[in-house]
C-alpha cells in the first residue's frame, strides 16, 4: 500500500497545486479570436501538431515550411485580381457576417442582393457579354442564390476591370454604350462598397509590403518552447540506499530553439538548441531515487551542465519521390525524428512544437523506441498506398568519436524496422516494430548508460562488464478513437538480451493509456495509463547484472500515471500531474513513490 508521509512540505505544495488547478479552471481564457496571431505560421513536418493530435492523420510525407516570404505571397494571391474575391467569400449570413466586412457596418448590414433585382440581372449580362467570370471555377454568376452586397461589388469590380482591360487594348468598340451606361449606374448604387473593397485590399497589400521589409528570413522560421514546471517528490525511497529520498519541492525550466530552413519547397533543414535544469528523478542506481523508474519526459541533458545552450539536434529531410520521405541526422534520433512512435500514442507522444504531452518517459513510447540515444544516422519513411507506412531508422549514438569501440558501423548502434496499418477512417492504427542493437563492452551514450531503455528498473538497463551485448526487441502497439471523447492505446513489448560470452536475458513491458479530449473545457486533454515498465523476466545463470549470478526482477512494479492539460489559449498549456510507482525497481520491499508535477508550456 501507499505509505504517505505528509509533512508540511507536503501540505504546502498540495495547497499550492489547488491553488493552481482553481486559478485554471475560473481563469477566463481567451477566445481564439481575442488572442494576438504571429505573423506567419511556423509550422513544419511533424512539428506543426498542436497540443492536442489530429488522430485521423498519416504522417504527412510532404515538406512545405511557410516562411514569411511565403506568406507574403499567401496574401499577395490572395488580393490580386481583385476578381478573385468573389471566389473565397463566404455564403450570405446576415447574422454573422465576415470580419473583413463587419469593420463597416454601413456594408455589413446591407441587405443581399437577389436574382430577381435589376443590378443582380445587370451583372449578369455584363458578364456573360464579356466574359467576365467574377471568381467562380465552374464558369457561372450563380444565378441561382443571392449575393452579399459585398460580394457583388467584388463582381462588379471584376467586370470594371475587364471593360477597362478591352478599351485599353483598343477593342473599346466591343463595349456598347448602354452598357457602359448600367455600369456607370451600378457604380453609384456601390460606391460604398467598391470603396470598402478597394481600401481592404490597399490594407493587405501595404502589410504584405510591411512583411516582406521586416521578414526574419526567406527560407527560415524559427519554433521556440519554453517550459516551467514545479515538481515534488511526496512519498518514496533510493532504491539502493534504501533510505527516504528527499521530499523538497523545486521550480525548473528548460528552453528550446528550432531553426527550420526549406531550400526549395520540398526540403528543410531542422537545427535545434537549447538547455535548462530540470533534473531527472533518477537513474540506474544514482539520483534521487537510484533507478529511472518513473522518470519525467522534461529532464534536460544528463550528459551536459545544467543551463547550459548545446546543440540538441541537426537534421535534413528531403522527398526523392512524392511518398518517400529520408532524414540525414548527424545529431538526432531516428524514431522520433519519422514519428514512428506518435501515430500510435498521439495523445501522450508530441512533437517538438509542444512537448510531450504525457508527464513520464515510458508513457510516452514502449520499450522497443527507447534503446536508441542521441547521435548520427538515418530514417526513411515510405508511404505504401493510403493504408500502409514503412519506416527504417539506423542510429549509431557514438557515430561521432573515431576512437575504438566507436563510429558509426564499429560502435554502438539500433537498427529499427516499423510497419504501421492505417483503417480507412484512421481512427485504427496499429504497428508492428523490430530493433536490433548493440552496445560495445564499457560505451556510454547521451542517456548515461550504455545499453537499455532508459527507463524501467536498474537490472534492465545494466551490462555485464567487459562484454558487449546485443539486444532483439520486438513490439506491438494500438490505437483506437472510439469516439471524440475517448481514445485508447496500448503496447506490449519483449526484448531478447545477449550478453556476449555471459549468458542472455529477457525483458518486457506492457501499458494501456486512455485519453479524454475536451475533457471540461475545448482543447484541454486528460490521460491516465497503467502499465508495467521495462524489467529483466528472466536470466541466464552465468549473468551477473548487480542482483547476483542469474538473478533476474523478482517483483512486478506498476506505472499509474495521470494528467490534465489545459490550455490558456493558442499557446499556453499547463499540464498538472500524479506519477505512482509501485514496488520501485521491481522490488517489493521498496515503498511506492508518488511524484507531483505542474508543467507549463510556453509555444511561440
């Protein structure tokens, strides 16, 4: 059972999570459209997913990263020909009319014009005259529905610029003189409006100029993310020590920057910096609680200083062919940079424009994605028709360092394979995963061990020393969206261990997560998984991992996390919650630890 030691740290910081979780929930968030917009979006493959997934999506294998040029051009299309307007008004609404009309009230509120009016029948015949087709793909005035007044002095305009186009180029005789009369008419009944549209399009052209002088880059946008969480370790032990760990309550942060660059369209150029100070709950048999069950997603570097700016990552992606998507990472890791984990665990997964959604590393992927580190390799991903994906990764965590027992095919590496099965309607996916890997005897790499999942107990992230191993790991993960409301997902996973010359082993590991969008307010999400994280099930007798000789986990310990993001408008998040660990490190004799968590997420 939970063996709570409440003390006044304790009391406080609880006090202080209510306090929080009240000011949430009567704060008067914003409307979307009370919120200042950026100037252009920075959205970029599989880093453009908002807080909360779109689960009826593949990965999407086109790169196309707006820059601020382009969206220049965005709005400059948009503008000219003034023609064009007509196309993309909206219906007639006369209760919510659009917000481009609505500054002007005298338009605004206008009534439509019908097709039994004589202007409407005026157009009309100006444009099938002279060929003036104010907009519409399929070549018609629409005769049949009304028009908002404003959309109708689009057309008008329209049909001005084409007579004047006709007497410009000397064919003036074509135009008739009682036509030229009804339009003279026409422009007095809407002048009000032909004003409007012109000053609305003058307005768009002088910002689409402000944005073009003040740009920050042709090809580049930048993704930044700040977080800010509180953390408390209200009940546990160190595993090794066997000594209450300390309960104090700490405020930490971490920051990250993403250049993204496109060359051409179809390419981008992703480097990624950043640094902070949120430490890890622990690790194989060190930090607070000397094992990394239970351990944050937020942690920084456990390899670099804290607060200290590194580069995080730098890859290049590129489309040889429409569905075909390669990325060259000199400094990455191949199964998140393809998103192979998220399409089955969108809710708790994320992507670096949010951050992870759930509160822990294991809820976020299942054992066969967490045995590969940080460093240089390569990730393919091959759409295979509408249903089907394909993707490979090859990481090599110390590719970079030319010294022995390292590089990038004499070292350590993973090597994954993953088939993804899409339903029709995407609200079922599943994927099966293979990885093989090794780790050369005495190698570490950015997680701080050198072979293992980095999370799960002490045994399954240990090596026999002076021996290499080689691990097989094999996985099977789901998702269903059962409704809006709710979705599901789960993994199993098992991995075969081979100690070289020692003996072998075997772990294992198996979650469940529910997920409740909107749950309490639009665009919040809460998640609860229960699962079982990475342990040795089994052990050769000629193995020795710290335990003794062929002594594997002799307990099951289970994960219960639980969280519930909500959002502040468009890019602010703040994310309470519990992660319970029962029987740490496998081991019963271990009390359970319960960990508090606020994080706060800053997009910009």
């Amino acid at each position: 059972m939970l063996n709570l030691r409440w003390n006044y740290r304790c009391i406080l910081f609880l006090l202080s999570l209510l306090d929080i979780l009240a000011i949430l929930v009567f704060y008067p968030a914003k409307s979307q459209a009370e919120l200042p917009k950026p100037d252009v979006s920075t959205t970029e493959l599989e880093d453009n997913k908002a807080a909360q997934p779109v689960i009826n999506q593949t990965i999407d294998t086109s790169i196309a990263p707006v820059t601020r040029k382009k969206a220049a051009n965005d709005l400059q299309e948009r503008v000219t020909p003034v023609s064009q307007l007509l196309q993309v008004a909206p219906p007639s609404d006369k209760k919510a009319p659009n917000n481009s009309v609505g500054q002007v009230t005298s338009v605004s509120q206008l009534s439509d014009i019908l097709p039994t009016d004589w202007a409407f029948q005026a157009l009309q015949s100006l444009v099938e005259r002279y060929g003036v087709i104010a907009g519409y793909t399929d070549s018609t005035f629409k005769g049949d529905r009304s028009l908002t007044r404003y959309e109708f002095a689009a057309g008008l305009n329209a049909a001005l610029d084409r007579l004047n186009e006709l007497i410009a180029t000397s064919t003036g005789d074509l135009v008739k003189r009682e036509d030229l009369d009804t339009l003279k008419k026409l422009q007095e009944q809407f002048s009000p409006e032909l004003a409007q549209l012109r000053g609305h399009v003058d307005s768009l052209e002088a910002r689409t100029a402000n944005l073009e002088a003040t740009q920050f880059s042709t090809t580049t946008t930048l993704i930044g993310r700040a977080q800010i969480v509180v953390g408390d370790l209200l009940t546990g032990n160190n595993v090794v020590t066997k000594k209450p760990a300390p309960h104090n309550a700490t405020l930490q942060g971490l920051t990250s920057l993403r250049l993204n660059t496109s060359f051409n369209g179809k390419d981008s150029l992703a480097i990624t910096i950043g640094g902070g100070n949120i430490e890890s709950l622990g690790q194989t048999r060190a930090g607070l609680l000397g094992t990394y069950e239970g351990r944050t997603a937020d942690n920084a570097s456990i390899t670099f200083a804290r607060n200290q700016i590194i580069l995080s990552g730098l890859r290049y992606r590129f489309l040889p062919y429409p569905n075909t998507q390669v990325n060259i990472y000199p400094l990455s890791d191949g199964a998140s940079e393809i998103g192979l984990s998220g399409p089955i665990n969108p809710y708790f997964e994320s992507s670096f424009a949010t951050g992870a959604n759930g509160i822990s590393r294991f809820s976020r992927r299942s054992l066969v994605y967490n045995y590969g580190d940080t460093g240089p390799g390569i990730a393919i991903l091959q759409g295979l028709g509408k249903q089907l994906q394909f993707g490979i990764a090859y990481s090599a965590p110390n590719g970079n360092n030319p010294t022995f027992n390292n590089g990038l095919f004499t070292g350590r590496y993973l090597a994954l394979a993953q088939l993804i099965y899409y339903s029709s309607n995407r609200n079922f996916r599943v994927a099966a995963t293979y990885v093989n890997t090794y780790s050369p005897p005495n190698t570490l790499g950015f997680s701080g061990t050198n072979f293992g999942p980095a999370v799960g107990s002490n045994l399954v992230n240990s090596t026999v020393a002076g021996a290499g191993t080689v691990g097989n790991l094999y996985g099977l993960q789901a998702f269903y969206q059962v409704n809006p409301k709710l979705a599901i997902n789960g993994w199993v996973s098992y991995a075969a261990h081979r100690y070289l010359g020692r003996g072998d082993g075997e772990a294992m590991d198996w979650a469940v997560g529910l997920a409740f969008p909107d749950l309490f307010s639009e665009g919040a999400l809460g998640g609860v998984l229960v699962g079982m994280e990475p342990k040795i099930i089994s052990l050769t007798k000629g193995v020795d991992l710290g335990a003794g000789a062929g002594q594997a986990d002799k307990d099951t310990s289970l994960h219960v996390e639980a969280f519930y993001q909500y959002k502040i408008g468009d890019n602010i998040e703040v994310t309470p919650g519990l992660i319970w660990i029962t029987a740490p490190n496998s081991d019963a004799s271990n009390p359970d630890s319960l960990f508090a968590w606020v994080r706060t997420v800053f997009r910009f």
